[in-house]
C-alpha cells in the first residue's frame, strides 16, 4: 500500500482555546466510528495541532477516503509518508522517493513548503526549502519550480517525526458531532428534512429523529423509505434512533373537529408538540425541521409564527432561506435525493386542505383547537407512550 498514514487537519477546532482538546478527542471518537465500517485496522493518534490514522495492515484506500469524508470536523485528508528519522541527508532521499512514488509522470511544476514545528532543528524552513528542491531537481531533471501556481506543492513538516505529503483531499468541515449537544429532528420522506438534520449535525449536535406514520393512509414503505433515509442521515451524523408515531387517531380527530383550511397548521403545531415531549424524555435541547419560507401554505412567515407558538425550545430551521433547487443540490451529494423521491406518501400529504390558510390567526386557530380539548391531550400520551422506536446506523 502507498500510503499508511493520514494526516487530519481540522480548521473550526483550531480556534478554540483551552477545551480544544474536548473537540479534538471528539473528532477523533468520530474517525475511529467512521473507520469501523472500513475493512483493516487503525491507529488514531493525535499530537499538538495535528490527528493522524495510521494503518496497520492492508486497507482499501478509496474506501478509508469515502469513510472520512463523511466525518464532520475534518477540513482536510491529507494521504502522507511519515518517517522518524529526522536526519537532513536522509530526509532528501525520503521527499524524492516520494515525488518518484507518488508523481509517475514527472513533467510538472512544484514547490517545497517546509514548517518545523520543532524549532530546534538545525535548518530553518527556508534552508531546507532551498535544499529539499535542489534535491528533487538533481534526481528528476524533468521537473520545474513555480512558486506561483505550481502543480504539486510539497509539504514536509518536522515534528516528532517528519510528514511528506502533497494531496489535500477535502473533508466536510463543521464539528465533531456530539460537541453541541442533541436536537430532535422532524423527519419526513421528502427532499427538505433529511437535508437539515445534515447541516444541523454538521454544527456537531447529535440527532434523534421522529416520523410521524398514519396507517392505513400511508403504506409500510412509506415507514421504511424514512427509516431508509436516517440510515442515509447517520452516515455523517452517527447512529440515529429514529421515533415512529403513530399519528392516525389524531389526524382523523382533527379533521373531524376543525375547520379543513386550518387542518396543515393545526396537525403541524401537534406534531411539534408530540417532538418536543419525546425530546424532552431523549435530552434533547431543539427542535429541527426541513421548513423554507413560502415553499407550502405552512411555511410562510406568518404560519411558521403559528407552529413556533407551541414550542417551548429552539426549533433549528437550516433550510429556511434556501430555494428548492439549492436543498436538492446538497440532497444529491449526501445521497438522500434518490430515497426522498420515492413515490410513497406521507402523513402529511394525505390530510392536505384543498385551500390551506396561508396567513394564519393564532387566536382563531386557539379557538378551533377549543374542539379538540376533550380527547386531544390522551391521544397525544398514547401517540408518544406508544411510539415504535428503531436504530438507524
């Protein structure tokens, strides 16, 4: 195998203070999960500003590279020989075995950047700079240097040990999931919600996860393709436990009893208030939803205000500024696109008004529920004691 070692940098983490250890233990908590799925075995170390993986047999390295791509808190995956001998005349030898092992081609352009975070070694970085791309020019006439858009820049650090490497692979960015506490995520089958639960989980907060089901109105698929789409979620966020509710006594309750053009509003502001009791029992501290202002008749300024009323915790709306097109493009690239669209409905669907109020009054709204206050608040204990639980990883 080319490589062995990874080194990891992280960039949010590094503007922390005196805890950034906390994160930085976090982050490597995730790696070493994230690891667990790839065939082989790793070492995750870390030293001061730097966390390194270390391979210790054989590996598949498209899939460590799929693996910690996926890892949020990463900034960047940088493939890398790491020798201990630090020794200069030795280290010459060691960048130019790299360049021959790494470049097979090697008509092209470079620059060396060398840091010794060790400032007793005997060359300063700009010596060993000069040095470093002598050496690569004796060994391979063929290559130039450009220090102002090369085509490979060769990084060597001098530390406890000393790093080569020239690849920056992209990572995620964001914070190691779990530094931020735990929200609960409203999670339908379409495009929007499985999007914000990503980019909530990206800010290092831990999700759980409620769907509301309404059989015999929606089908088991419907349940699985949402169980489909947490599973999809989890790779970036971690387990997720995902709450089933079953929603269909309380939807049927509240078409009976409320006016129809008041029906999105109403079963959104209890299901807002079901999330909120399972996350009170989960530790959760917020509320995420996939809403965007003036998408659906229950998502402009004034019935997100109406929804809002209920809720006695932050209610994280990632999406809220986004157009349709901008959420599909990150459901593409976190691989949830393809599940989202599946032709199977929700609860939500079924039980649409033919003309939803769009500009909600919330006393009116206070007085419809007045019809439901005979049975709604036993329906909503036994939708939330009676609530099907599974774990999507």
């Amino acid at each position: 195998m080319l490589y062995q070692s990874f080194l990891i940098k992280y960039a949010e983490i590094g503007t922390k203070g005196k805890n950034r250890y906390l994160f930085e233990d976090a982050l490597m908590k995730q790696i070493r999960r994230a690891l667990k799925e790839v065939e082989g075995e790793f070492a995750v170390t870390k030293e001061i500003g730097r966390i390194y993986v270390r391979a210790k047999g054989d590996y598949d390295y498209d899939d460590v590279i799929e693996a910690l791509k996926r890892v949020f808190g990463i900034a960047w995956i940088c493939p890398m020989f790491q020798i201990e001998d630090r020794d200069f005349e030795k280290l010459k030898k060691e960048v130019a075995d790299y360049i021959g092992q790494v470049y097979p081609d090697r008509r092209l352009t470079f620059k060396v950047d060398s840091r010794r975070a060790d400032k007793t070694y005997p060359l300063t970085s700009e010596e060993m700079n000069r040095e470093l791309g002598e050496a690569l020019l004796n060994a391979y006439p063929e290559m130039k240097v450009d220090v102002r858009r090369p085509q490979v820049m060769v990084r060597v650090e001098v530390r406890t040990g000393v790093n080569i490497y020239s690849q920056m692979i992209p990572g995620p960015g964001g914070m190691p999931v779990g530094t931020n506490g735990k929200a609960m995520l409203l999670l339908s089958g379409g495009i929007d919600s499985p999007v914000a639960g990503y980019m909530i989980a990206k800010r290092g907060v831990k999700l759980e996860a409620v769907y509301f089901h309404a059989p015999p109105y929606t089908s088991e698929r419907a349940k699985q393709k949402v169980v489909d789409l947490a599973k999809l979620v989890s790779r970036y966020s971690g387990p997720i436990r995902l709450h089933i509710v079953n929603f269909t006594d309380i939807q049927l309750y509240i078409y009976e009893q409320c006016p129809h053009e008041e029906l999105t509003i109403i079963m959104r502001r209890y299901m807002m208030k079901i999330a909120q009791a399972i996350g009170g029992e989960t530790e959760c501290l917020a509320l995420i939803t996939g809403e965007s202002i003036g998408q659906v008749a229950s998502q402009t300024v004034q019935s997100l205000a109406a929804t809002n009323e209920v809720c006695s915790v932050p209610v994280f709306r990632p999406v809220i500024g986004f157009d349709k097109q901008e959420i599909v493009d990150i459901a593409e690239k976190i691989g949830t696109y393809e599940t989202s669209i599946q032709p199977y409905e929700d609860c939500c669907t079924i039980f649409v008004a033919k003309h939803p109020v769009t500009k909600p009054n919330v006393k009116m709204i206070h007085r419809s529920e007045e019809n439901l206050k005979e049975k709604i608040d036993e329906m909503v204990k036994t939708a939330v004691e009676n609530r099907e639980t599974v774990m999507c990883r």
